[in-house]
C-alpha cells in the first residue's frame, strides 16, 4: 500500500514525501524522477520534445506501478487531471493532499526557480493561481486527507500527517 501525496506545485509534496518516509521507514518515490528516469530525460525536456500528452501517458503508467509499492510517494502536480489517474487514486487508503495558502504558494515558486515547470513557466503569478482554482476540485475529490501546509515547518507537517493516519487505521 502506498502513502501518495497530491497537491499543486509548490504545495511541499516532494520535502515532506522525503521526511515522511524516513519517519515511517518506507521507501521515498519521487514520480517525476521516475517519469524522467523511463524516458531518459528530463521533464522539461519530455515537455518540449514529446508534449504534455506523451508526459501525461508515462505519468500514468508510473502511478499505476507505483500504487503497487509499499512506499511514499510524491506526485506531480497535474496527476489528478486524468480520470484513470483519479480512479486509481480512489482506491488508496492513505492520498495526502497538500494544501497551501496562495501567496505562500507563489513565494516558493518564485524561490524555486531552478526546478523548471513548464506548466508555469511563461505565466504570471494570477495565471498560476488561475490554473491552481480549475484543478482544486480534482485535488478536493481525490484526496482522503487535506493538509494546509502553510507556514508550517516539514517537521510539523509530517508530525500532523502521522497523527491522522493513527486515527485513520
Ligand atoms: C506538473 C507538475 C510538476 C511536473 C510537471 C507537470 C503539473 O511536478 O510533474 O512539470 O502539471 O502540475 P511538481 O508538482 O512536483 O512541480
């Protein structure tokens, strides 16, 4: 069984993936990494040289090997966009999703700048926001358990994510 956690870019998936798995001893997985490592390249270059709907495809098939796993695992942002992904989803016990507030959010991203988004490279800062509101919902009905992260530190967050998996099982 896999502990997946969902959330917009910047929204701390990858930071607390990292943390929450050592805290469990489980293995960390990193979805992008592994979409990155099956195609031999790196995501911006899976965007510019194949298009999002190749990257979206891989992204798929890595979800549904990683759900297997007994494992963290961070996702990338847009995973909930797909209905296969959502319905895979659905069936986990255990689908964090980070929440954070919007200028928090966009002060990460801005800090964030050597991670390449290609979703959000050329967009402003209301644009991100924008495209942040059209997939709330998806987020909101594939999640079993929200988590506002903001200013909060990884270690707090891991702390609250632990609490209310004890009283999930
Ligand atoms: C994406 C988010 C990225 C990465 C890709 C697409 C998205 O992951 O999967 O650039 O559509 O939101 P992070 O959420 O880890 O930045």
């Amino acid at each position: 069984m896999a502990i997946i956690l969902i959330g917009y870019m910047g929204s701390g998936k990858s930071s607390v993936g990292k943390q929450l798995a050592q805290s469990l001893n489980l293995a960390y997985v990193d979805l992008d990494l592994m979409i990155s490592q099956k195609a031999g390249k790196t995501i911006q270059e899976i965007f510019a040289q194949d298009g999002e709907d190749y990257f979206r495809k891989i992204e798929s098939e890595c979800l549904a090997d990683v759900c297997e796993q007994n494992s963290v695992v961070a996702t990338g942002g847009g995973i909930i966009l797909k209905a296969e992904n959502r319905q895979l989803l659905s069936k986990q016990k255990f689908v964090i999703f980070l929440t954070c507030e919007d200028n928090e959010l966009i002060h990460r991203l801005k800090a964030d700048q050597k991670n390449i988004r290609p979703i959000i490279q050329d967009k402003t800062s209301t644009e991100i926001l924008a495209i942040y509101q059209q997939r709330l919902p998806f987020y909101q009905v594939s999640a079993t358990m929200p988590i506002d992260t903001t200013n909060k530190s990884i270690a707090t967050i891991v702390d609250e994510i632990k609490e209310k998996m004890e009283k999930d099982t």
